[in-house]
C-alpha cells in the first residue's frame, strides 16, 4: 500500500470511538503519526493499542499516541497542539471528530444540553482549530497543514427531533467556510465532511435512549436510500482524502457521504 502521507503530523479528537477512532487507524496504515485525543482517556488508550497491534501483524504504519483533552477548553486545546508537536515535531492535519448530540426538539431540549452540544460542537471546532493553525503558520509555506471538520448530512437537510445538534452541525459547515477564506492565502485548507447516519457507538446510543430502541433504528436505517448506515471507515476513507495531496485544490468544501440522503427523497 503507497503511504502518500508517511511521515506527516496529526490531531484526530474524539479519537477514542467510532468515525474517531477509525480515522486514527486509517491515518494509521498512511503512516502517519496520530495525536487519539479525547475527552474518555481509556477510549483512546485503547485506539492506541489498536495501531500498534497493526503494526505488529505486518503493517508498516505510523506512530499512534494518547491524549486526554476537553476541546472546549483553550488550555487544553493549546496543551493538545504542542504535545503533538513535542512527539513528532510539527503539525499537518487536524480532525476536528470530538461531537455530541441528543435527541430533541427546542421544546424538548433542556438548556443544559443545548450549552454542552454547542460547547463541544462548536466552540471545540472552533479552538482547537485556532491553536492548529497557529502552529501552521509556524512551519514553512510548503508545511502550512489542513484542517477536516466533522460537520453533518444535517447541517444541509434538517433532521426531525435533533434541533441543537442540527444547529450545532450547521455552525460547523459555515465555520468551514468561514476558516478557508479567511487563511487560503496562508497555505491551509479547510473541509469538512458531512456524514449521513453511521453505524457507530455514538449512534447506538443515541437508539437506545427511546422507548422502542429496535424501532428507532429500524427508521434511522429506513430513510437511507442506499437501505442501510454507514460504516466509520467510510467516513475515515474520506477525511483522509481531504487531508491528502489528491485534495489539493479543496478548500471550503463540504463531502456528503449520506447514502443518498440529501440528493432525493425515497418514493413514499
């Protein structure tokens, strides 16, 4: 396997579980090395040992190393950029994945919530994305780095009984956006990806806090034209190819990987 990012630098939050953590072992097999930050230590400790394990059957691939961090707190964002740069010299590629949800709509979604989903949404995106770029502009032209936010099929068609998270994932494609322009003329590109529903542990408990679990997931799955979830490694796949060098010319750009959600509507 041709390892095109060998060698190169990188910060995946929520890096402990789920789209997170597959996107850590992909970045992985690139041979990349790999900040698994994450507010669940154990989660990451345990993504940590996952990498080594390929490693150990036969796959050359970079070095994975463990981070706790709440990214809504500057000191830890900050502390999580330089302890990258501590272990591997620089920074090439932030994932910003750390996300939380409920269900609920603006009547049924207590304050407290709302606070935490657009703390660790937003303001996390927003943070941590502040002290990566600081650190790209530190390196020289040809090492200015990129940034992949994890935004969401839901910032482009609304979801019913999500309100703060589809508000929360709306911010995070104009935040997208809003970053590219501002710093294309620095070198550093900007994406995001926009998943549809994932077959992740995030997901599954999200399910589980309805009355009928087996019934809530039998809808998720059904208002998936292509008829079933998502896989983490899917979306994996395409964060690193916004973070590679075949995205090159992307900057701004938002990757639907929905199975079909938002292109057309199922017959009824």
């Amino acid at each position: 396997m041709e390892q095109r990012l060998a060698g190169q630098v990188a910060i995946v939050t929520g890096g402990g579980s789920g789209i997170g953590r597959a996107t850590v072992l992909r970045l992985a097999t690139e041979g990349v090395n790999v900040v698994a930050a994450d507010y669940n230590l154990a989660g990451a400790d345990e993504t940590a040992q996952l990498a080594a394990q390929l490693t150990e059957t036969g796959e050359k691939g970079g070095q994975v190393v463990s981070f706790e961090a709440n990214v809504a707190k500057a000191s830890d964002a900050q502390a999580m950029v330089a302890f990258a740069v501590e272990q591997f010299g620089g920074l090439d590629i932030l994932v910003n994945n750390a996300g939380v949800g409920v269900a609920g709509t603006v009547l049924t979604t207590s304050e407290e919530d709302l606070d935490r989903i657009l703390s660790i949404n937003v303001k996390g995106t927003f943070i941590c994305s502040k002290y990566a770029i600081l650190q790209f502009l530190k390196q020289p032209l040809t090492r200015r780095g990129n940034i992949v936010n994890l935004s969401s099929c839901a910032a482009l068609v609304a979801v019913v009984d999500r309100a703060a998270y589809v508000a929360s994932k709306g911010a995070i494609y104009s935040l997208t956006k809003a970053m590219a322009a501002d710093h294309v003329g620095d070198g550093v590109r900007v994406n995001c990806v926009c998943p549809g529903t994932i077959d992740t542990p995030w997901v599954e408990r999200m399910v589980s806090s309805y009355t009928d679990p087996a019934e809530a997931r039998r809808k998720m799955v059904a208002r998936q034209p292509i008829g079933r979830l998502g896989t983490a490694e899917e979306i994996a796949a395409a964060i690193v190819y916004l973070a590679g060098p075949d995205a090159a010319f992307l900057t701004g750009s938002a990757l639907s990987i929905d199975g079909g959600f938002t292109a057309f509507k199922l017959p009824s």
